[in-house]
C-alpha cells in the first residue's frame, strides 16, 4: 500500500529523488490560499511533492482539488502563500515566468490567428532573440517533430483541433525548456482524437526527453500516458505512484473510487494466519494483500475488489459468495453483470466477451462471486 502524502512533515512515496534519479521540479510544503478571514479559500495545504527529471508526470483529481493551482505555481502565475517551488535544485518562487526555463501548454492552444504555423512555432525563439538561422532550423525540426511540415505555410484558423494542438505543443517546445506544463490540453478534442494526441504527446515526450508535467480530471489520460501520477483532492496530494500501483494498491477510499470502476463492500477481519487475511461478509473471503499498518482482527475494515477481477460461477460450481444476477449490460467488448448477495450488498463485474461464446448468465440466476486473493485489497473503513 502507497503512504499518503501531501502535508509538511509526511513520509513521500515517489516524491523524492531516488538511487540513479534527479528531481526536476519540487513543490516544498506549499500551500496557496485566496481571500483572507472567513472568506479564505485553501486550493493547497503544505502539499511537498518531488517530480522526475524527464518523467511524465500527472496531477489527477476532480474540479477544484488544486491541482491546476499547483501548475500556476510552477510556471510562475501565482505565488504560494507558504513553502517553496525548486526547480532544479534552485528555488524559483519568487521569479516572474519569463524567467523561468518551464513553458505552457493552455486548454484554449493560444496561438496567434494572424501568423502562420512556422510564424507561431518560432514567435517565441524570436522574442528570446535567437538568430534567424537558429529559428528556421529549429522551426523545421519542431514541424518534423509534429509532423506538420506540409502545413507551415497554413494560418492556425484553417487548422483542425488536432492539427492547432500539435502547433501549440511545437511552440512550447521550441525554445527547449527543462520542463513543459500541460494544461488539461486534450479537454476540447473529441474521444477519438483525445486518444490519438494521447500517443502523440507521450511520443513527444520520450523524443525530447523534456520533463512533462500534464493537470487532467481524467482517469484514462493518465493511466495512458503517465510515468508516475499525483492523486489530489481538497488541495492535498493522497498518493504518488506509476499507473499501475495507483490502480492496483490505492491508499484510500478516494484513490480507488476515483481511478476506474470498483467494488466496496464492508466485512469483518477474521483472523490472520501466516500473511494470509480471513473477512467475513456472508463466507470467508483470503486476501493476500495483508492488513493495514497496525490493523488487528476484529474491526471491519473497507474490501476492495475491481470489477474485472470478479469471478462468476455457477452457484453450485463456485466457492464464493452467493449473488443473483440483478442486471445485464452488454458492451460488446465485454458484459457488464451487477449482483445482489444475500446481505443485500451489490457488486458489479466485468466479464471480456470472447469470440467462441462463453457463460451468459441472465437476471434472476442463482450464482457465485468468487474474489481471487491476490486482487482483494483491504482499507481501514
């Protein structure tokens, strides 16, 4: 299970340089509030989170858990109103954004309607005062990057959503910053294009080698993209992880009903014989994953269970809980099957359809829910 971070003092999982790695960018105990008196909004609470030189790094979280305030306070917006932002090792909270070696990529593109798309590209490396060689040949290199050479003549205005993205990310590029802010920039694409410019932007960042730091609400996204993601809510970070253990081994309630669809249900600790933990909840359920630090049996504890881990049987087949079938949705990838126990506690499963047919089970069946131990994972309720 991943430590929760976020406030000044607490252990960071992830947030801190480890054996062969550099910090890129640091938030240190930072906090930033807005208003004064009663009327004061905390957006961060001493959050201290350490993100990886050239890693792609995701903050996630719903509207209004700070986590685009954490951005403006990288790229020099804003101002905390506690604690401080490095970026390399250097403290740049006080320095205005132009000098800062960071760039950003806004939700709206921002990109100049009267200039073409070489015009856009380069704008930046001319204001910088770069020579005129050194901004045609970085122009060029940047629309290879993208893969809009044959558009550099193009205004930004003939330009599809995807083709306008691509230009912005190319502009913010250009000047080669030590790290790239990106601001929920894939919102206003439809689903599929979102997830073409998914690969492309995780395509740009391994080319480059640029630490990416991306603010999006949606799950997908950063499991798609992210080397590490940063789970927010209510202005503090709960976990840092990989995909992977922020999916697997969330560290809360909120982590785990925030990434993907899954399944809580309440039981009792039982007992714990050799790592294995004994739940009851209508049967006796093993789970591998042990019990939370200093967690004794006795109390209920919160079981979590994906829904794609979730195995149906028959009810005279199976040795798991028995469930009817409630409801049948069929996704044409995969079917979606919600189940009553007899506690009256609901559990839905995901079961992959398969070309050769399979077990169909329909509303009213008499089934069983069998939970794999290693997939079952305990919270404190």
């Amino acid at each position: 299970m991943q430590e929760a971070i976020g406030r000044a003092g607490t252990p960071i999982n992830g947030g801190s340089a480890q054996s062969g790695s550099r910090v890129m960018v640091e938030a240190r105990a930072v906090s930033k509030h807005f208003g004064s008196g009663e009327q004061v909004v905390k957006a961060l609470d001493a959050v201290s989170v350490g993100i990886r030189e050239g890693e792609f790094f995701t903050l996630l979280g719903p509207s209004g858990c700070g986590k685009t305030t954490l951005l403006r306070l990288i790229a020099g917006f804003e101002h905390p109103t506690a604690g401080a932002i490095l970026l390399d090792g250097a403290d740049i909270s006080g320095l205005p954004p132009f000098r800062r070696p960071v760039n950003t990529v806004f939700q709206s593109y921002a990109l100049f309607p009267h200039l073409t798309v070489a015009e856009n590209i380069g704008f930046g490396l001319e204001m910088l005062g770069r020579p005129k060689a050194e901004i045609a040949e970085t122009v060029a290199e940047m629309l290879q990057m993208v893969r809009m050479e044959a558009m550099r003549d193009r205004q930004t205005s003939q330009l599809s959503g995807g083709q306008q993205q691509r230009v912005a990310l190319a502009r913010a590029l250009a000047p080669r910053p030590k790290v790239l802010l990106l601001d929920e920039p894939l919102s206003a694409l439809d689903l599929k294009l979102r997830k073409e410019m998914q690969v492309e932007l995780k395509r740009l960042q391994t080319e480059t080698g640029i630490t990416f730091v991306f603010v999006t609400h949606d799950q997908g996204e950063a499991l798609a993209m992210s080397d590490r993601i940063a789970v927010m809510s209510e202005g503090n970070v709960l976990q840092v992880g990989s995909p992977t253990e922020i999916y697997e081994h969330p560290a809360d309630h909120f982590v785990a009903s925030f990434i993907g669809e899954t399944n809580f249900l309440t039981a009792a600790v039982e007992g714990v014989d050799g790592g294995q933990v004994r739940l009851r909840l209508g049967g006796t359920l093993e789970v591998r994953a042990g019990l939370p630090d200093g967690m004794a049996p006795g109390p209920s504890v919160t079981v979590v269970v994906r829904p794609e881990h979730l195995r149906i049987a028959d009810r005279d087949a199976g040795e798991g809980l028995p469930a009817t079938v409630s409801d049948v949705v069929y996704l044409g990838t995969d079917t979606h099957y919600h189940l009553r126990l007899a506690g009256g506690e609901e559990l839905f499963a995901r079961v992959q359809n398969r070309p050769e047919g399979g077990e169909a089970w329909r509303v009213g069946d008499a089934v069983s829910a069998g939970f794999p131990p290693a997939a079952v994972r305990v919270l404190r309720d």
